[in-house]
C-alpha cells in the first residue's frame, strides 16, 4: 500500500485521528507535568495560605478506644471517692504545691532581698532538682539578669538558663557578614577600623538573599574566604574592644546578637570561640552590659562554657561571669591579659593571698604551665600560641607541634568547611569536617619508659620499685629534679621519706596548667592569676601590628611591663593580701619591671603591688641578657629579631641599668621579699635546625640576693614540674607558705616599725588601762552589796 492509500484512508475516519492526537497530547502532558509545573512555579506568585481559610482537619478515634478511655476517667472518678484517696489525695497536693512555691519564694527573695538574703537564697535554689523541667523553664523566663548572673557563677543547672535564640536555626552569613561590616563601618572615624578596612572590606557589595535565617534543613557550607573573614573579624573585635568606649558602641549597636550568631557558626571550632569568648570578656567590663548579656542569651552560654572541658573557655568564660557579678561580695574586675585561673566561681571566704604567673617569649597560660613531658620537650621555630590561637597563622610555638599535629594537618583544618552544631552532617563529608582537639583537663595515657640496664638483678629490682605503690619509712626517696648545684643560702628539702612517697611514674594523669589544677588542692584560699600576652621571635610573626599600626611599640619591655602594672592594680592584686610572683624566661623581667614601677608610683592601688609582695620566683630569668639574642648580628636578613629580643641581647645596657636598680630595691624596699632563682643545667633542642641551644646562662639566672638553684632541665621545663612530687613544684609550695606565714605573723612587721622604748611604754599603758578596766568592772558589784 502507498502513502497515498494511507492517506485516503485516513481521511474516511476523522473522528479516529483526532481522538489518536489528544490521547498522544494527554500523553505528553501527563509524562511532562513535574517539568511544566516547576517552569511555570517561576512565573506563578507565590501565597501562603491564610490560616483562617484552612480546611478544619479531623481526628477520628475509632469507637473501642473511645469506650476504653472513657471507662478508664469514670474509674478514676470512683476511686477519687475512696477514703484513702480523700485523705492522701490533698496531702500530695499539698506537698506538691508546697515544694513548688518554696522554689518561687526563695526566687523572689534572691531578687528582692538585702545582698546577704539574695546570697542565701541562690545558694538554697542551686540544692533544688527535685522539680520539673516545666518548673525550670518558667522560673527562668521570671529570673532577672542579676540573679542569673549568680545562678551561672555558682555552678547551676543548665535548665535556670532559658535556651539559646533561634536555636533550631542559623542566620545566613552572607547577611551576618553585612551586618558586622555595617556596625564597624558606624565606629569610623578610627584609626584601627580604618586600617582594617583598607585590608579586609575594599568593596563590599550588597547581599540580595531573601533567605535571613536557615534551618536545619539547609546544611550550611562556607566557603574558605567567608570563614577566614568572620575568624579575621573575631580577632579585630579582640583588639577594638579593650577600649571601654569601643566595647560600649559595640553593645548598645546589637553587637551580642552577631556574636552570638557567630558561635553558632564556629561551634566546633574551640579555637575561634576562645578569641571570641575574649571578646565577650572585653565587653562585660562595661557598665550596663549585664542587662545586654542577659536579654541577648549570653549568660547561659557562658554557664555552658564553665563546664565545658576545654581549659580555654572554662576560664575566659570564668573571667566575663566575675566581670559580670556585681553582686558578689568578693568581686574582682579581670581586664584584659589578666585571667582567673582559682577561684572560678563564687566563694564565701576573701582570698588570703595573691599568686600571679608570668610567661615568657613565646609562652602562654597553657603552653608555658603545663605538666612536663615524660619524653624530651623541643621548641619549634614557627607554630602558633595556644592561648592566642586564632590571631595569626604564623605565631611562633612552643613544643605545641607535636601536640596538636603536622602544619598540613592544621591547615587543612583551617579550611575546612563549617556545619552548625544543630546539624547533623553528612556520613560521605566525613573527610571534610576534622574534630578540633580540646585543651582538657584530663588524662593523658603515659608511654611505659623501658629501662636500658644490662644487670638483669638490677633491672628487675627497679622495675619492683617502679611498680611498688608504697615504702617503708626506711627509704628515702630523692626527688626526680634534685638540683644539681645550689648556694649556700639554699633551704628546703631534696628528698621524702618513703612512706610519704607517691610513686606517680606510671600514673595517667596530666594537666594543661598545674597552677590551675595543682595548686588550688594545696591552697584552696588563694586567688590564682595567670597573665597572657603576645610575643614573637621576628618582625614576621609579631601579629600585635597586624590590625593596627598604633600597636608597633607594644613590643617594649617597658611599655608592655607599664601596661600590664595598670591592668594587674585594676584586678586588685595586693589589696591587704601577700603577693607571690612565678616568672619565666621574660616573664621574670616583666616581675621586676612591673615592681620597679610599682615603688616609684604614686598610686596607692599601684604601690600596694611592691608593699605586699612576699616571694618572687625566677625561672629561667635573663637577668643579664641571653646569648639567643645575638643571633640578630649573624641572621639579621633572615630572622628579623622582633623588639624582645633585640632588648634581651646578652649585657644590654638597658637590662643592666633595671638590674641594679631592682638589687638596690632588694636590700631597701623589698628587703622582707624571698627570692628564689632557679637556672637550667641543659640546653633546649632547636626541631627547627636540629642543634642544643643554651637559652639562659647559669651566670645570667644567677643573682646575689636569696636561694638559687641550678636544675639538669633545660630552659622550657623550669616551669613544667613532672609530678606534684618534683623538687620544683614543692620548692614553689614552700615559698608560698612561707610568704603566706610571714604576712600573717605581725611580731616582724611591729619590732621594725616600733623602738624598744616605745614598746616598753606601750605595754605598761596597756597593764594600766587593763587594770582600770577591771575596777570599773567591780563597782557596781560593790555598790549591791552595800545596798543589800
């Protein structure tokens, strides 16, 4: 058949080929619908549907459950009549209301009480967990910000603090982004927002995304520019906000709201939320911030934080809760570099003295007070600092790269994408996403040391005292770090006896920072204060003149020792307390320097800081100079010496001159203070050229004026004590018991104040108004009894 029979035929039967089109057509529309309705959605406006035009949704319960549910309430109903229940029933309702309006009474007493009242009842209220979670959430949405503040300081549960804003969802960082550059750009004009500008914001464009808030849907990806801004915005925000002003434009622009929204973003970064919590700690020095914290949720992420396990945020957050606490009797303000090591919370007793801890070049609150390693420490050339850990890259380290991993490996990490904490992230993006290593105060499991002794006898004897916990008091145990060398005004003892021997060489504990974990256990009345600063080896790593060019002079000793003095005074450091100082390496110079400047101040606040100090501790201290810092003559174009250690080179005219003046203060002054010096007897290994290095002489540690001793550790482990039984951590004890006992005997302090003469007088006025007291005493007894 031809194509034209085809068509003839076809056109015999038109009703047939029309119906074959619209069936193929039908077809076609019903395989293709996904697609034309998505392509006509773009075109479509789209409208909720309002509530009240919603169809009414029914529930249909099927006839037996109804019938059973009802035979179940009219049961109820008939033992509700029983005498048992008449009597039992208002008894547990009762008690049941009673126990709820003691939680309420004892709220509004810690509200609207006198200080004493309002201390008792948050005390009373922390003891209560008998009630519900209802209960909690409705006493915290009727908690004011004065008594949340309490609640957190004193260690509450979590379930006083009402839950974190939009918890379930994250705000859009391209608009967060916008934000923080609106409210810095409202800071102009200024000199750091200025330069900050310059480097970070060139051109920033305006975001167009309706989408302000995601959920947890939407898993949030942020590219490696976007999460280097935000952690370089955390860090500017550390430096601005030291000036009260600063911080207080900050608050009152809704600054707490975008950090707030940023730790939602870093919350498995432990690193970036350390700067961050250091800003918040910034800004609740302001006056009226306590109201700001509270309304934006602040204080019960800070709670949150006390009890976290990485080191870092349990004490900077320790440090913005006691800023925050206006309320507590012991109160101390914390400027910035000062931090809070003991007590972190709210005591009932005032401290009876003062230690403070003062790292050296390259150091930190937990980098240079950390338990020592079993095996060798070296110091690497290039890493970053612990404590300062988000604000530069290229930092120098202090042994911290063989802790934390390879520099590949943090790299990588610092690029990682950021998922919010809310969401639970993908099993296949499982190489994406590295778990931040904390900075606990845990365990740490300790290599078993095999011991290298031919003598099989031997050997086996001292594996059994290794193993042996406990000896008689026969043996005598010599400290693991006796000194090797010491002078002739050396105290204290070099060994123990063996049933007072803790033998600690297989045990697994090992802290972050001893002064933290160690000495509180020792002396729980003393207020422990550790000091952090930055430092840098090169003009390459001093990150303090990356945000601002007002920053370059920070580097001196003097203008940085002159800086520290003022924040130190404001933290109320030797108010009617002895103070003990523990500096290492730098650290001491800065003690001494800051001490100078305390004699010679004006002040009163100021010249109770040299008037109370009892002990000073050098470790490690070039008080002459070091030999490091002659590498600058030798490696000038590579290294770059930074502004320390050029200061510190060996017999500096500069270090000379401070340490006469500091040995006349010592033989006038500061005559009563116990000085202990302590010097390393090994050099450090440099990982970096792979050579021993003598960081600090034995003749620059060395000074005519106390104890000293000189250790077989080298420079980084003076301030690392291997176990709380070392020769260095009981030495420290001593000294400060020492210092503690001197302050509290008056007898010095009066035979030097007062002559013989004086005295003799004194005492006889006193026997005279003595005995006249006592005739006074007697005559109304006389009287009576000649009245009777």
């Amino acid at each position: 058949m031809s194509l034209e029979d085809i068509k003839a035929t076809l056109r015999r039967f038109p009703k047939l080929l029309g119906g074959f089109g619209i069936l193929t057509t039908a077809g076609i529309i019903l395989y293709e619908s996904p697609q034309i309705r998505k392509y006509l959605s773009q075109y479509v406006e789209k409208k909720q549907q309002e509530p009240d035009k919603r169809r009414t949704e029914y529930i249909y319960i099927k006839y037996h459950i109804y019938r059973e549910s009802m035979r179940k309430l009219q049961q109820k109903q008939e033992d509700d009549k029983k005498w048992i229940s008449v009597i039992i029933n208002p008894i547990g309702k009762w008690w049941k209301s009673a126990k709820h309006s003691v939680a309420w009474r004892l709220l509004n007493i810690a509200q609207n009480g006198s200080q004493a009242e309002r201390l008792k009842a948050v005390q009373q209220l922390i003891c209560m967990d008998h009630l519900k979670d209802w209960d909690f959430r409705h006493l915290a949405q009727i908690c004011d910000a004065r008594t949340s503040v309490s609640l957190a300081r004193c260690g509450a549960d979590m379930r006083w603090f009402m839950p974190l804003p939009r918890r379930g969802c994250i705000r859009n960082p391209k608009l967060l982004l916008s934000d923080l550059h609106t409210m810095l750009d409202r800071l102009r004009p200024m000199s750091c927002v200025d330069h900050f500008f310059s480097k970070y914001f060139p051109n920033q464009a305006h975001v167009n995304d309706d989408s302000e808030f995601l959920t947890q849907d939407q898993i949030v990806s942020l590219s490696v520019l976007d999460t280097d801004l935000m952690k370089e915005i955390i860090s500017f925000l550390h430096h601005i906000t030291k000036d009260t002003k600063v911080a207080a434009k900050i608050i009152h622009e809704g600054g707490l709201m975008h950090l707030m929204e940023l730790r939602k973003i870093f919350a498995d970064d432990n690193e970036t939320l350390s700067t961050l919590c250091k800003v918040l700690a910034n800004l609740s020095l302001v006056e009226d911030a306590v109201e700001h914290f509270f309304v934006s949720g602040w204080v019960g992420a800070l709670a949150e934080w006390q009890q976290c396990p990485d080191l870092r945020l349990q004490v900077i957050s320790a440090k913005t809760m006691a800023n925050l606490d206006h309320d507590d009797p012991n109160q101390f303000t914390y400027p910035p570099n000062v931090y809070p090591l003991h007590p972190r919370v709210r005591t009932r007793r005032k401290p009876k003295a003062d230690i403070v801890f003062i790292h050296g070049l390259l150091g930190g609150v937990f980098i240079t007070w950390r338990q020592r390693d079993r095996k060798p420490t070296e110091l690497g050339l290039y890493g970053k600092n612990a404590f300062y850990t988000s604000e530069t890259d290229d930092v120098f380290l202090v042994g911290e790269q063989k802790r934390n991993g390879s520099r590949s490996q943090y790299n990588k990490q610092q690029g990682r994408p950021l998922i919010p904490a809310q969401i639970q992230p993908d099993p296949n993006r499982h190489n994406l996403k590295t778990k931040e290593a904390l900075l606990k105060a845990s365990k740490k499991k300790v290599e078993d040391t095999h011991l290298n002794i031919s003598d099989t006898a031997t050997k086996e004897f001292m594996e059994t005292l290794c193993s042996e916990a406990e000896l008689d008091s026969d043996w005598e145990v010599v400290h693991p770090d006796v000194p090797l060398e010491a002078n002739e005004n050396c105290r204290g003892n070099f060994s123990v006896s063996g049933n007072e021997w803790t033998n600690q060489d297989s045990s697994e504990e090992y802290t972050n920072c001893w002064p933290m974990e160690w000495l509180p256990d020792d002396y729980p009345d003393s207020r422990i204060i550790g000091i952090d600063y930055t430092s840098a080896v090169t003009e390459w790593s001093a990150n303090f003149t990356k945000y601002c060019p007002c920053e370059k002079g920070q580097g001196h000793i003097d203008v940085r020792a002159s800086s520290l003095l003022e924040r130190i005074a404001t933290a109320d450091v030797g108010n009617g307390r002895p103070v003990v100082w523990i500096g290492h390496s730098m650290g001491g110079l800065l003690t001494k320097l800051i001490l100078l400047k305390s004699v010679d101040s004006v002040e009163k606040n100021v010249q109770q800081l040299a008037k109370n100090t009892q002990a000073i501790v050098f470790l490690g201290t070039p008080h002459r100079g070091s030999p490091i810092a002659k590498w600058k003559q030798h490696m000038q174009v590579i290294l770059s010496p930074s502004i320390e250690v050029k200061e510190m080179e060996e017999n500096s005219p500069k270090l000379l001159e401070m340490h006469r003046r500091f040995m006349g203060c010592l033989h006038t002054v500061l005559r009563h203070v116990n000085v202990l010096s302590v010097a390393e007897g090994s050099p450090t290994m440099l990982t970096t050229f792979k050579f021993p290095l003598r960081i600090v002489t034995e003749e620059s540690s060395r000074i005519d004026f106390g104890e000293f001793f000189l250790l077989k550790d080298d420079h980084l482990s003076l301030s690392k004590p291997i176990y709380r039984q070392s020769f260095l951590y009981q030495r420290l004890l001593h000294v400060i018991s020492e210092a503690i006992k001197q302050s509290s005997d008056p007898k010095d302090t009066d035979e030097q104040s007062v002559p013989n003469t004086d005295l003799l007088t004194m005492n006889i006025i006193a026997v005279i108004l003595k005995g006249a007291k006592g005739l006074f005493e007697m005559l109304p007894r006389v009287a009576l009894r000649f009245t009777t």
